[in-house]
C-alpha cells in the first residue's frame, strides 16, 4: 500500500475531510428491540436469488478461529454471526438503518424474573443444523457451557463476559478444563423442556444483547465439536456453510440448504456464495471497485484507500456507504511500569493521531474521530467530556513539558512496542507513532513480530509482551452500555485490560453499578468513565471508529450494519 502520509513528518499537512463529510454516519440507535419478531425476515424490494458475491477485507487478516465459542474478531464476528452460526438473539436492520434486536434461535428475547438474576430463553423447534437435524436446548445450553472455559477460549467473550456475570463460575471451569467438566456439574444451567435457565452471580439486565453473541449459541455434543477440529470447520445453522478456509487469505461460504427461511426473523438467503479476500491490496481493490470493471461489479470493500475517497464519494453515491460504530481505538501504556500519570499525559500529546490514520489508510473526521471519553457516540449514559477540559491534540512540545515535569528532561523517556510486521498497514502506522513520539521526548524500541498482535499482548507469559510497556486494545462492545465497555478494558485482571489497571476501588465501583436500579445504571456509567480518566489516566482514547464500505453496481441494497460495524450482510444480494 502507497500512502502519502507514510512518509510526512508528524503534524505535517496533509489532505483530510473536516467534521462534515459529505455523507453523514448519524450515531448507533441504542435500545431499539422487537421481541415478538418472526421468521421469514421481510423480503428485500428487487431481491433475485443466485450468484456469487465477492467481498474484499483490506484491512482485515480475518478471524483466528471459526468455533462460535472462541470467535472474538470484529470482521470474522459480523461475517460468521450474519450468516454461518446462529445465537438466541440477534441484530436486525430497522427501516431506518437503526439496529434492531430480534429473536434468533430463542422464540423472544429472553424472560428474567424481577431482579434480573435468572434469564430463561425457550428455544424454537424449527432450527436445524446444516446436516438438517433439529437444534436442541441441550446444545444450546453446552454451547454456553463452553464459553466458561478460558484455558481453551482465552480470547473468547466468555473469558469477560460468562465468566463474570454467570453463577457458579468460581466452581466450575468449563468443558474442558478441570477433573470433572461435565456441562451437568455446572449448577447456573439447566434446560427444562424447550426452556435454558442461567442463574446470575449479579444483576444482568443486558443479557438479552449479550445473547446475541454467537459464543451464546449451540455447539454439537461430544467429540464433534472437539476444540482443535471444530475451529476449522463449524456446523452451521445459519443459511450459509463453510466450503473452505484458509487462514488469513480467504473464507468461502456457500448455501445451507438445511436451513429453514420460516424459522429465522433476520437473515436472508439470496446468494449462492460469498467469498471473503482477507488482507488484500488496498489501492488494488478501491481501482477496481472505482474502475467499474466486471470484477468489482459484484464485489464489494469493508475499506477505501484514503487518497480516493472524495473520487469514491463522487464516483458510487449511494453505494459508498458511511456507517457509524459502537468502536474505540486505545493506546494502552503499561500501568505497573508507567507509573506517573504525566508520563501518561505525555504519551497522549505526544500520539501524532492523524499521520497514524492516514498510515492506516483511514480518513481523518470520517472514518476516524478525535475521542475525548472511552464511551463513544451513541451509547446510553455517554458524557461529553475531554481529559483536564481540553481535547488532546498531536503537541510534542506539551509532551515534553510533562516529561520535564515529571523528572524526565535529561533524556528520553524509554518505550518499548511490538507491531505485526506481516502487515503493511501495521508497518506503516509503526513509523508514524515512533516519529510522533521521538518528536514528544520519547525514546521508541519497537519490536517486530510475525503474527496478530493481539497473541502477543493478551499472552502474560510471551516473552516479547514481558518487555513491553505500550500497549493498545480495539474495542467493540457487544451492546452498547457501559458494562460492555469498561470493565472488559480496566477491570483488574480482564483478558483485554493490556494497560494492566488495577485499582481495587475502580473494581468495586463496576461491581456496584451493576446492582443498581436499572434506570441509574447508564449515568453511572459515564460518571465513572470520566473519574477512570481525570483521576488515573491509564488508557488513552485514541479516536471512535467509522466505516466505509463501497459496493459494485451489481450488489443489491448496499447497507451497513450498525450493531457489528460491517456490511449488511445478512440483505445483501447479486443483481442480474
């Protein structure tokens, strides 16, 4: 990838689209749900059934696994929950873009007695395996029971969210770990007829959103959801199954002809394949998608090359889709080894935020906004608010005056950093920072490593992680409330917590929030987003996350979906 801002000087001027891009992203609707929804889904106007859509991840090097349970990838997530694996709920796109949610394989969203301790989902009796026979509770209820194992799913949603709000997990680790892992022995589920009952350690009003995540759906019993082979090859129970998959490069779906239309509110069946192209060349795919060449026809980019995007915005119109998200970018410095918090400050001054976007082939004010609270735009109980009342900016000079202040103006401040150097983009945003930094009064050792970064910095014994006191975490929340948010990022101990934070009064504060009466919660939450900020400063809000997505004239209801941050899969379909 060929990027001018690869090569500027942080700060340097560069091209970039103000607040008000032409196209307007709107902010996530949160609490939208219609619990009475029924399959089929409402037809698609001018829908034709039949051929293949292509869709290009330039961004993405896609997911690290396909078992439901383990699955925790932005771009895998919306891929395989849209169309391959099924959960109780789900997410439908409502008349006005707005996400929607809707039963999946349970017949409402859920039923929890009155102080929201105990959730009971009845699971419908139309949905089937891709082999046709019947989805039943019991599946249902040991594909939960898999999510509590954190030494096989350490990535997993389970290892923040079941293992946190579920009863009996002190007791119990899961399927597959411990000397008795029968999901019988744990006590917090049971199926009774067509009903799954989980018993709560606390409060858990939003269990109907986290039910939406595929890790909250069936697994096959026995050996044939085996970990180590099931992460190759999951069964569907969506319309669409797996043909094949190669790591990092591409992952072909193809129909489910055991899937049943009457028994499923929100998806739709209309292509005979989908072909997902991970890590591909971005100025390759935006030419082609520009170019309207018969390729990119029936393609479509979850990305733009920066440089193209007012010729995009001109060029498709209505199929240049600008979709908001639920998504926060952080850089994370090590709280145990970056103890002072004008160290930490100084960091953040000393970010230059802009040359990393447009490194990554991001553009500035679009798909990429200054954030000021952790909570981004959207999401109930957000405060609007900036960090010593100010936005922080690119200012290496602040950043050295922090470091003065702090005892550090002899010399540079030493940082150590890891990077995917697989990836170009990754490369790429690298230099920038360390540029930005060096600028700030920062000495930059980066290390390169040749896998996701994410295996190293959620790995406490990689050796490459142990030296490392700079971090960042993307965060996408599973729905959109503080509890979704926080906690996973600065709870002590959380799996994605790679500042390291911990601070037993923060911890208490969580736990507190979460027994209160549901209408103090969302203000509560924004209250201590804005106190974790002034008061420790330990993870740094780089910039709330939009995203592009560009259509070829032969793609059909070029939409996006708002509750994964991805394209509307589920709606899409082939034009003749």
């Amino acid at each position: 990838m060929t990027l001018a801002a690869c090569t500027a000087s942080p700060g340097a001027p560069h091209p970039r689209v103000e607040d008000d891009p032409p196209a307007s992203f709107g902010a996530p609707v949160a609490g939208a749900k219609d619990p009475g929804r029924t399959g089929p889904a409402a037809p698609i106007e001018g829908a034709e059934v039949g051929g293949t859509l292509t869709v290009y991840l330039p961004a993405a090097p896609g997911p690290d696994t396909l078992d439901p349970t383990g699955a925790w990838s932005a771009p895998g997530n919306a891929i395989q929950g849209s169309l391959v694996s099924r959960s109780l709920t789900q997410y439908a796109r409502g008349p006005d873009g707005e996400s929607v949610l809707v039963p999946d394989l349970a017949t409402d969203l859920g039923r929890p007695n009155d102080d929201y301790t105990e959730w009971t989902f009845t699971i419908r009796d139309d949905a089937t395996w891709e082999d046709g026979s019947p989805v039943t509770p019991e599946e249902v209820a040991f594909g939960i029971c898999r999510s509590l194992d954190t030494e096989v799913f350490p990535a997993g949603p389970g290892a923040e969210y079941s293992t946190h709000f579920f009863a009996g997990t002190d007791d119990y680790d899961g399927p597959y770990t411990g000397d008795d892992a029968a999901c019988e022995d744990w006590d917090a589920i049971s199926v009774e007829g067509r009903d799954v009952v989980i018993e709560m350690a606390v409060p858990f009003p939003d269990m109907d959103y986290y039910a939406a995540v595929m890790a909250m759906g069936p697994a096959p019993l026995g050996d044939a959801s085996e970990p180590t082979r099931y992460r190759q090859r999951p069964m569907a129970t969506g319309p669409y199954k797996v043909a094949s998959w190669t790591p990092d490069e591409e992952l072909v779906l193809v129909r489910n002809d055991a899937w049943d239309a009457d028994s499923d509110p929100a998806r739709h069946q209309y292509a005979d394949r989908f072909v997902f192209k991970f890590s591909q060349d971005q100025a390759k795919v935006t030419e082609m998608i520009l170019s309207g060449r018969d390729a990119g026809r029936t393609a479509l980019t979850t990305s733009l090359g920066v440089d193209r995007y007012v010729e995009a915005d001109e060029v498709l119109g209505d199929r240049l889709v600008h979709q908001a998200s639920q998504c926060v970018g952080t850089v994370t410095p090590d709280y145990r080894k970056i103890t002072d918090i004008r160290v930490r400050k100084a960091l953040a001054y000393a970010y230059p935020y802009e040359d990393v976007w447009m490194a990554g082939g991001d553009v500035p004010g679009v798909t990429r906004m200054r954030a000021g609270s952790l909570m981004p735009p959207g999401m109930v109980g957000r405060k609007d608010f900036h960090v010593d009342g100010e936005p922080i900016t690119y200012a290496p000079e602040r950043s050295r005056a922090l470091l003065a202040e702090a005892g550090f103006a002899d010399e540079p401040y030493e940082i150590t950093m890891a990077y995917n150097q697989t990836d170009p983009r990754a490369t790429a945003m690298q230099e920038q920072v360390e540029k930005g930094l060096q600028a700030g009064g920062f000495s930059v050792r980066s290390i390169p490593v040749h896998q996701s970064i994410y295996n190293v910095w959620l790995d406490p014994g990689n050796e490459v992680n142990q030296q490392l006191n700079l971090r960042g975490v993307l965060w996408c929340p599973p729905w959109p409330a503080g509890s979704a948010l926080l906690p996973p990022l600065l709870a002590a101990d959380a799996p994605f917590n790679t500042a390291h934070f911990d601070e037993p009064s923060v911890d208490a504060e969580m736990d507190d929030i979460a027994r209160l009466p549901m209408d103090r919660q969302a203000d509560a939450w924004g209250a201590l987003d804005e106190r974790i900020l002034d008061d420790y400063f330990p993870i740094i809000p780089v910039g709330y996350l939009n995203q592009l997505f560009a259509f070829g004239d032969r793609v059909g209801n070029p939409t996006g979906d708002g509750a994964a941050g991805a394209p509307n899969y589920k709606d899409l379909f082939v034009v003749p």
